[in-house]
C-alpha cells in the first residue's frame, strides 16, 4: 500500500497533477487528494485550478462539472464507469418538456445531473446553496430538477416561490427511514442529528439539522454535542472523526453506502494518472451553454 501511494504522489508531482476527491470517498482516496469536499467546494476548486490535469475521484457529473469550469484541462475520471442514478433520472428532453409546460419558469438543475441538463438549464445549485439560488432567481415559478426531497426543502424554505419538482430521489439518502431516526433519538438521547437534504421529507421535518456535507462538517466543529448522528453516505464519517477526535459519529441507522463512490481505487487512481486515461471530453457547445449555468450558480452563492 505504502509503495502505491509513493507511485502515486511521484507521478502527481511530475504531471502537476491535481487530485480531487468528494466526502463521500474510501478513506484511503480522501488521505491522498489534494483536496476532499462537497460539489461546491469541488466545484470552485476546480474553476481556480492552475493544474493542467485534473484527477477527479468522484462520479461522471462531477468530472463533467470540473471540465466544464475549467475546459482548456485535461480531466480524468479513473473510475470510468462511476455514474449518479440520481442524475440519470433526467435527461435534457425531459427538462425541454417542462419548459414547454411551464413557458415562464426558471430551470434550476441541481449539480447531480449531467452537462447535456446543464446546457439546458438556466442555473445550477448544490445542496449547499440550493435555497440561495432559487431565492435569486427572477421568476416566481421555479423547475427543479432532479431531486425531490432537496426541491421540498427549498420549496418549504421559500414559499413564495412557486417550486415546480421532478421525481428523481437519491437511492442511498431514500434508504433513512423515520424509524431510524426515532431510534437514534432513544438510544442517543443528548446526540444532534444532522441530515442532508436529499433525505425524505419526514426525516428533514424531524432532525435537528440539515446540511449539505460540508455544512454538516462545520456544524459538528460547532455544535457542543459530543455525539452526533450522520443521515448522509458513510464515506463522510472518515473527515467528521478525523477532524472532530473528541467526538463521536454514528450513521442514521446502519451506514448506507453508494456503490459508484466506492469505485474508485489507489490502483484504479494510479492506472489513470499514469496512463492518463478515462478522460472527460464533452462538445464545446455543451461547454458553453452549461459553463452559463454554473457561472450563474457561482454568482448566486
């Protein structure tokens, strides 16, 4: 193992390459990036990059996103086969086809959908500023795509917006159910339960907080609880605990994992960089109409 992230780190530095990785990795690919955090933070670091190769550990939309924001680099995803089922639950006909049931709506894509969603998208959002940006936004009716749950936190957060929901739920944050955090409560009575916001309605109404992940790693510096209840993938836990040594961490439940996060290995990281394979290459006129998008969603923050 040691040998393999020396290989790792010697190859970085004579590429200049930067590594990118999202809260929700294994632990071994978060010790190694140059920077872990949420689709925001990766998000901006990505547009300020200075790097000619970006090594992005993460799923297709997040690669995308980075190539979007910084396209004359070269992106790599080592984990080629790493997708969101939340973001294939829309595709760029759908949204379309809302437009054209909603001629006066705004359409806010939340970052968990591909570039060809973005392109036609008149903003994007993270679960960090999602309420932000629909509050930014000049029309009083809002398309929100994909995600349910965070587009019922929004629209529970802004009523005077007129917020029009898509279908799509994320699986792993789908499976916290209401027992779980009924449970949590009698077995951690002091704990603060903190969630994200793609969680189901009923468990957003009842914990004590929510939070995109890295809301949720500075709430807990924050908070005086020295237990705290995660509803969120369980790749967050290695920085919570890491960070936060007098306190501890425990997932709603049993911990919940997504498979596609978990694809990407040392080895599989080591075989890109190396080779430099599995690149991001997505047409220009994407690019640039989603590159708006997100460029809007940088200046609603």
């Amino acid at each position: 193992m040691d040998k393999l992230i020396e290989k790792i780190l010697e190859l970085k530095g004579k590429k200049k390459a930067l590594i990118l990785a999202h809260n929700y990795q294994i632990p071994q690919i978060q010790d190694i990036a140059d920077f872990v955090g949420d689709s925001l933070e990766l998000s901006k670091t990505s547009k300020g990059a200075t790097a000619p190769l970006i090594v992005f550990c993460g799923v297709r939309f997040m690669a995308e996103t980075a190539k979007i924001l910084s396209k004359d680099k070269k992106v790599l995803l080592p984990a080629q086969t790493a997708g969101c089922p939340l973001a294939e639950t829309i595709n760029a006909g759908d949204v379309l086809n809302l437009r054209k049931m909603h001629p006066d709506a705004w359409v806010v894509s939340y970052v968990n959908t591909s570039a060809e969603v973005k392109a036609v998208s008149d903003v994007c959002c993270t679960s960090g500023n999602a309420i932000n940006v629909v509050k930014n936004v000049p029309t009083k009716d809002v398309i929100f795509v994909p995600d349910k749950n965070l587009g019922w936190w929004v629209k529970k957060n802004l009523p005077e917006k007129n917020v029009i929901l898509w279908h799509g739920g994320c699986y792993v944050h789908e499976q916290f159910t209401l027992d779980d955090l009924l449970e949590a409560r009698k077995k951690f009575p002091e704990a603060e339960i903190i969630v994200h916001p793609e969680c189901r309605k009923e468990i957003l109404e009842k914990c004590d907080f929510v939070a995109s992940t890295a809301g949720m790693l500075k709430r807990a510096k924050q908070s005086s609880a020295k237990t705290i209840i995660i509803g969120t993938e369980e790749g967050l836990l290695h920085k919570l605990r890491k960070e936060n040594p007098d306190k501890q961490f425990f997932s709603l439940g049993i911990s919940r994992t997504c498979i596609n996060m978990k694809k990407t290995t040392l080895n599989e990281l080591l075989v890109s960089l190396e080779k430099e394979i599995y690149e991001i290459n997505l047409d220009e006129a994407i690019i640039e109409k989603a590159g708006l998008a997100l460029e809007r969603m940088v200046q609603y923050i």
